[in-house]
C-alpha cells in the first residue's frame, strides 16, 4: 500500500473529473429519455411529454458546462502557466492518455458562456426575422426562423444558433473518462502518482 497523503493531489483531481462524468451521465440520460417521447411523439412537440422545455435546456446546460470542465481539467489550451501545463499532461498521463477527439475540441467549450457576445454578433442579422430564444422539437425550425438555445431530440445534439455539439460522439467519450478515473483510482491504491512539481 502507498501513503495516501502522497496522492491527495491526484484523488482530488480525479473526483472532480468523476463529479463531472456523473452530472454529465445523468443529463444525457434524462436528455434521452426526453427525444425518445419526442421521436415518438408524431406532433414532435409536447403532447404527452412530461418536462418543459427550460427544464430541458437545463440539462443541455449541464452537459456543456461538465464538458467544459474535463476540458479545461485535461488540456492546457494555451494557457502558459506551468502548474497548469504540468498539471494537464500528468492528469492525462495518470488516465492512460485516452483518445478523446470531440472533448478536447474548441467546439465543447461552453457554448452558451459568452452569450451576450454571440448576441452582439447576431443581432443585425436577426432584425426583422422570427426568433425562438428556446427551441426544443423534432422538426426542424424553419428558415425564416432564428433559434438561440436548441436541442435536437433527433439527431441527440445541443445548438446554439448554427454551433451543433453532437451528444452521441460526448457521450462515448465521457464513458471512457469515467472508467479511466476509476482505473486511476485502482493505480493509486498501490503507486504514488504526482500530480505537481515537488
């Protein structure tokens, strides 16, 4: 056994990435459940379907926040720190340096973070066009249509305007960190795992 004072550090770090992988889980859940009754629905719309749409983006919220926090957890993005940095490489390096593609791109920081710039950014071309600030369907919005915050039960995917984050490809990913933390979390039970320079 090793001395559990000597990876406090990394536990830590590991149970906030597996908090993260949970909330995560547990929205792509309710979010699946919720296009099941939708697709199902041929309306596309509320008929029969138990949960409001706000309740909804909610979810949609969740799961890009969490998103952005592995992110931000396992990839320095440019920050030129170098706890960050080192802290990045070790953490990945202690998760067996897992191939995910989608949650390391720029396209799942946190969509709707800066939204009071992308609406800068929209507003001229949406004058005079119909806007739907929450957009939860299985129909397509029209063309004429402007949608802010929109989650597709479909194609299992979060918009925000034309930015699409497919939930299905996240999805697979944030399982494969969850079960990296809890390998993680078998190695330190037997090995000393730094996290940051001594």
């Amino acid at each position: 056994m090793t001395d559990q004072t000597d990876n406090f550090p990394a536990s830590l770090l590991l149970a906030e990435l597996h908090i993260q992988c949970q909330l995560i889980s547990e929205s792509f859940n309710f979010l699946r459940n919720v296009s099941n009754q939708l697709v199902e629905n041929c309306s596309g719309r509320f008929d029969g379907v138990n949960y409001s749409p706000f309740l909804i983006i909610g979810h949609c919220t969740i799961c890009l926040s969490g998103m952005a926090a592995i992110r931000k957890m396992l990839f320095h993005l440019d920050r030129k720190d170098p706890i960050i940095r080192n802290r990045c490489a070790r953490l990945m390096e202690l998760l067996g340096n897992p191939d995910i593609p989608y949650l390391s791109s720029a396209m799942i920081r946190n969509a709707w973070e800066h939204l009071d710039e992308r609406l800068d950014e929209a507003i001229p071309s949406t004058q005079g066009r119909v806007v739907s600030p929450v957009y939860v369907s299985s129909f397509e919005p029209t063309k004429e249509m402007v949608t802010l915050k929109r989650f597709d039960p479909k194609s299992f995917s979060i918009w925000f305007m034309d930015h699409q984050i497919p939930l299905l490809q996240c999805e697979t990913e944030v399982k494969l960190i969850f079960e990296r933390v809890h390998q993680a979390f078998s190695k330190l039970q037997t090995t000393t795992f730094s996290v940051y320079p001594a």
